[in-house]
C-alpha cells in the first residue's frame, strides 16, 4: 500500500462511498461490508474495482482512474487495520497452528516453495517479526518489491515489456524501461503476458481455510 495514495483514497470514499458503506468501510444497511470483499481483496491498482464501479447500479460518481486506484489503496489500508486490530484490547493470538502442518502446506498444496525458501528469503523470519499479528499481516499481504509488469504484443510490430501503469478488461499501459508510455485496447489481437509476483497470493486468499492459515503463521514464526 502506498500511505500517501492511502490518503488521498480516503477523501474520495469520504465523498462517494462513506454513506452506504460506512465509516471504517464495513458496511451498512445501504451498502455491502468492503473489508470483507472477496472483489477488493482481489484487486490489482484498480483492476477490480474499476471495472465493478462501471457496471454496479448507484455507483455513477465520476472517478477518474487515479482516484479509483487511490480508493484501492485505502480500502487496502482499511482491511489491513481490521485484520491486525480485531480487539484493541488484547489482539488475537495467531499462534494456534501446528508448525508441521504449516510446512507441509507451505511445500505442498500452498506452492510457496516455488518462490520462497526456509533458508533462503524466509530465513530468520520469525526473528525478524516479534509480533506474529504482523507477520501474519506480511505473509498474507505482502509489500510490493516491484511493480508488475507486462509483455504487449499488438497485432503488428514487436512485442513491448514495461511495468503496468494502468490495466482492466478494456485497456492497458505500460511504461517501457526508457520510460515511454504505451497503451492498447484489449482485444483477441492484443496478446497480454502479465508478470505479477503477488499473483498467486491473491489467488490463495481464495482457497485459505482458516486452519492452513494459522499453520502457515506457525511454520513461518518457528524460522528463527
């Protein structure tokens, strides 16, 4: 999440969202909790929301796509402090897994083996988080390292590489490494290979029961 877009984000759901979502964006009799989004956990610097905005009865307000991915940012920030501070007084123990079993799952139907390692990224990662609610935090939202990127072949010239500047089901633009903006319209004729590292943790959110989880969090504060 960027803080500052966080910010900014937070003005627009002020003057466009606040009344059916509520306050702390968890919603109302007017409108859906947001926290809880299967849609906003999903999304990708808009590439969710953006398009749901577009198609949704009642969200006409006229957002302009930086809003939309401030808006994204917020609502990040939002879920983020709702999941580290469910009780203000005493947070939640996290640390009710079994470490095995989180290794199992980690090399196993998890497929985080395939990025990450024990001894490797992950070593010492238990030291380097004392409070398991963060690292809870970190291991199912992880901070972005780098943008993602994307490889455009257009139906005539060369396929071109550069990090994603902006991207839903009808467009695409990305910023090439001399810093050229290129954009397309999306169609059978526009190939899009996306290189997200974060991908395949946004697709586990899905597919988490809450006991993996905890095994996970386990596993990974055992990594001293």
């Amino acid at each position: 999440m960027d803080a500052t877009a966080a910010r900014r984000g937070r003005a627009v759901y002020t003057q466009h969202c606040i009344n059916c979502h509520g306050a702390l964006a968890k919603g109302t009799e007017a409108g859906p909790d947001l926290i809880r989004s299967a849609l906003v956990l999903r999304d990708r610097l808009g590439s969710e929301l953006g398009p749901a905005l577009g198609r949704l009865p009642a969200h006409n307000a006229p957002l302009t796509w930086a809003e939309i991915v401030d808006l994204t940012h917020f609502l990040k920030e939002q879920v983020e402090a709702t999941a580290k501070n469910r009780n203000p007084n005493a947070p939640p123990n996290v640390l009710t897994g079994d470490a095995g079993a989180g290794r199992a799952y980690f090399e196993g139907p998890g497929g985080c083996i395939r990025c990450h390692s024990a001894t490797g990224d992950l070593a010492g990662v238990g030291r380097r988080y004392e409070d398991a609610v963060d690292l809870q935090q970190r291991f199912l939202f992880p901070r972005r390292t780098r943008p993602p990127a994307a490889t455009v072949t257009p139906p005539t010239g060369p396929a071109i590489t550069g990090e994603i500047v902006r991207i839903d089901d009808f467009d695409i633009a990305i910023r090439d490494s001399s810093g050229q903006y290129h954009d397309w319209t999306r169609g059978p004729k526009v190939r899009v290979e996306i290189d997200d590292p974060l991908a395949m943790h946004r697709e586990l959110l899905d597919r988490y029961t809450d006991q993996d989880i905890h095994n996970v969090v386990r596993y990974l504060e055992s990594l001293k």
